[in-house]
C-alpha cells in the first residue's frame, strides 16, 4: 500500500509539471518540426532529459516555418521572449539567399558541383549550447569570429571532427595519419570554406538591413567550449543565441553557425527587418 501511494504521488507530481511545461504562453515564435532541429546534434528524445527539460512547441499557423525552432529551458522559461514571425522568416530567407549565393565559390573552391542550403535556424539559450556539444559534439573542429559596427558579437563556426577530416581528404586527395594534428593547409581548407559561407551571410544580411558591420578572419579554436563561455563572460549577450546549420548533402557534411549577440543586437536586426515587405508564403 505504501508503494502504491508513493507510486502514485510521483505519478501525479510528473504529470503536473507536464502540465506547467505545456500551458506556458510564450510571446513567441515556438518550436517548429523539432526532429528537423534535433538532427542537428545526432539525437532526439536523449535532450529531453530530467535534469534540463527543453520546452517546444508548434507556432500555429506558421507552416512555412518548419525549419525554424526556439528552445527553452527551466533556467530561461521565466524571460519573456519575443520574436516576431514575419521578420524571423525574413531572417531565415537571408540566410538561406546567402547560401544559394555562396554555391558558385564553393564549387571553384572544392573543385566540385556541391550545393549547399539553410537546414535549421534555431534560437536557443547559452546553456542548451553547451549541454549539446557536450553530448553530441566533443569531438569538433570549430573556428573563432568577431563582428563589430551597428552591431556586435562574437560568431563560432564548427563541424563534428569526422566530418572536417573526410573533406579535407577529399580536397588533398591523400588520407591523413590517425591522430594527428591539423597542419596549415588542412587548417586553411575549412578556415576558407567557413569565410566562403560567413561572408555570404553577412553580404545578404548587410544589404537588406543596411546595418555596417565587419567581421575579423575566422581564427582555429583549441577548445570551443572554454572559448564559447570566456565570450559569453566578456559580453553582454542576448537571452537566445542564433544556430544556423548548412548542408553540403554530396559530401554529406553539416556545418554549424553559431552567432554571439551582444545586447540589443537581435532588437537592431528585427528592427531593420520589421521595415522589409512581408514575405511571401511558399
């Protein structure tokens, strides 16, 4: 009998707090097609975890927007958020347009007919960030970006370790020994493709917002996680950081953008945007 109560007050201590997790009301653009999101980091139901609930939710009536997610946490429920849909799909069109722009460059760079598109643009807290390396991307190869003017902040680019090694054999066209280190060249292969890609999103971002901003070469990074909280103490950050993944499906490599925002600095953006035309639905 004692069992059966205890069984059942844990029962009913479960459910209640699904039930607080799923009647919040956000202001906000929520999540969208999470398996999309989740792929990102190789898992699904394993970020779900009792120790750091991740809240998602569908936004209703946004369709179009299945590549788009916003992820919270215990710790970052309690702030109010908003992000206005339309100016987040105008968001993600640029970032998407920069890619589509950066595919005649890639191909003279890599010597080959790849493609390359926008497969996720999430919003997220610093602590989901770091949780998720952890788990599913300890083995990184990742590179360091300032950007300064209207605004500011830091960006870190990365791919999984396996997947940075694959094209740089491919474009040397020799296999590297196991174990060792990155050398020069094989440094300057990704340092390049993530200027290709940076550079196109800051040119497709630049001139639909007007906003002058600058960003310094990308720069290897030792140890991604000790250089994403060193920013994160530095700065003055916005409550979500920006995710972007690209994917070269031919060479089967995903790519991840993440942006840094100082404070205020997605408010400068969704500003410029809020002035563009509304979209067109797909």
């Amino acid at each position: 009998m004692i069992r059966y109560c205890k069984a059942l007050m844990e029962l009913n201590l479960l459910l209640n707090l699904l039930k607080r997790s799923f009647n919040l009301e956000l202001k906000a653009v929520k999540t969208v097609n999470i398996l999309g999101f989740l792929s990102i980091f190789g898992r699904g139901i394993a970020d779900l975890n009792a120790n750091n609930p991740v809240v998602t939710k569908k936004l209703k009536g946004e369709s179009d927007m299945s590549n788009v997610v916003i992820e919270q946490n215990e710790a970052s429920i309690r702030h109010e958020i908003y992000l206005p849909p339309q100016e987040i799909k105008h968001l993600y069109a640029i970032a998407q347009n920069g890619a589509t722009d950066s595919i005649n460059s890639l191909r003279d760079f890599l010597g080959m007919n790849v493609d390359i598109h926008l497969n996720c643009l999430g919003f997220l807290p610093f602590s989901i960030l770091i949780d998720r390396i952890k788990l599913y991307y300890q083995n990184n190869i990742g590179f360091h970006l300032r950007f300064f003017g209207d605004i500011a902040g830091e960006i870190y680019t990365f791919f999984c370790e396996q997947d940075a090694l694959n094209l740089i054999e491919r474009m040397l066209g020799q296999k590297r020994k196991p174990g060792r280190g990155l050398n020069r060249v094989e440094t300057s292969v990704l340092s390049e493709l993530v200027n290709i890609v940076s550079n196109t999103f800051w040119r497709a971002l630049s001139e639909k917002t007007n906003l002058n901003w600058y960003f310094t070469p990308p720069a290897p990074v030792a140890d991604l996680n000790r250089s994403l909280i060193y920013s994160a103490k530095i700065y003055n950050l916005d409550n979500l950081l920006l995710h972007f993944e690209y994917i070269i499906p031919l060479l089967e490599i995903r790519f991840q953008l993440i942006i840094l925002p100082a404070k205020n600095t997605m408010n400068k953006i969704l500003a410029k945007l809020s002035a563009l035309p509304a979209p067109e639905s797909e």
